[in-house]
C-alpha cells in the first residue's frame, strides 16, 4: 500500500506499522528505506526475508537526534562533537552498543550502527516510536529502489510505502568510531575529517 509522506496519515500508519512489527517503507534524503522495529526479533526476520539479505549483516538504526544515539552507542566525546556538527545527515557511525541496549540488528551484537536522517518526517516517526532499524529498501546486492511504485513491485502491495517522491541518492557515509582514529567503512555523500 502506497500512502504519500504528505497525506496527514502517513505518519501515523507508519508509526502503528512500526509499533506492530510490520515493515515500512521510509524514504530519506538518501534513497529509500526498508524499516523495522528492533525490539523484537520479528523485524530483523522481516529484512532478511524481504531483501534475501544474510542475518549476518548488521542493520543501521535511525534516530531522532544526537542524544538519542548516545543512549544507545558509545562515542568518545571528540567524535560526538563531530558527529553533531553533521546531523542530521547522511553519515553512520559504528560504534559499541551501550551496555543494556537489547536490539534485534544481526551481525556483531555488541556494535551498532546509528544515524540521524535529514529528513523531518522520517525523524518525527522515529521520535513518536522509538529507534528504528533500517537498510536500503532493494534486494541484497541490487541498487536501492528510486520510487515508491518500484518498492511495492519489489516487495509487495502489503507492505506499507510512504511515499516521497523520486529519491536518486548516494547511501550514507559509515565510519567505525570504535578505532581511534576512526576508519572509514564506505564512503558517501559526506566526508566527515577525523
């Protein structure tokens, strides 16, 4: 089902998809997403099946803010100085999970991926239901889908798909903050000077 991010309702049908385990599709300034709640091992079963992706790759989680990703990963305060002066914006950073973060990514669970969208909508969704783990909305190993019309074809017409219009983006920036310095990790729309 195909709603537009400008229909009153869309936030809302995101976040009640959201807060019942059911995979939306999100767009951001990057390219669209496929996202998921973590708190339960359904959503991360949603992603591998949907994108025939391995449960060894780790999902990023999108937050609403800075503060948001320091409840959740662990930044030295030099490299949150940094990350702050970016987002919201296209860059993930990897850092460790803080202790007591019980999500549901794949991959290494005492990591985690966290961004801040540079997207109003996409952000106050999170803001309304909490961190939200998220990937390119694409089949693993394809390029990500550009339009809403092409992510119901891809994964169906009972996924929700918020609409956005067409999104030509380059994926995000990711840097492991857990080195120091950090390392870059895939390079992207934003080069970020350690």
């Amino acid at each position: 089902m195909i709603i537009d991010q400008a229909e009153p309702r869309a936030r809302a049908l995101a976040a009640e998809a959201l807060r019942s385990h059911q995979p939306v599709v999100i767009p951001t300034e990057t390219v669209y997403g496929l996202a998921v709640n973590p708190t339960t091992p359904a959503g991360l079963d949603h992603i591998v099946a949907l994108k025939q992706r391995p449960i060894e790759q780790a999902l990023a989680v999108l937050v609403a803010n800075a503060d948001a990703a320091l409840d959740l990963a662990v930044m030295r305060a030099s490299v949150a100085t940094i990350v702050v002066s970016v987002w919201p914006g296209p860059l993930t950073v990897v850092a460790d999970r803080v202790p007591g973060v019980d999500l549901y990514l794949g991959g290494d669970p005492t990591s985690i991926g966290v961004r801040c969208p540079d997207n109003d909508w996409v952000r106050a969704v999170v803001d309304e239901v909490g961190p939200v783990a998220a990937t390119s909305a694409n089949r693993s190993g394809e390029p990500p889908v550009t339009t809403a019309a092409e992510a119901e074809q891809l994964f169906g017409p009972d996924i929700l798909v918020i609409d956005g219009g067409t999104i030509v983006g380059e994926a995000s920036t990711v840097v492991d903050v857990r080195t120091d310095p950090p390392s870059l990790l895939r390079a992207g729309p934003i080069a970020v000077h350690w």
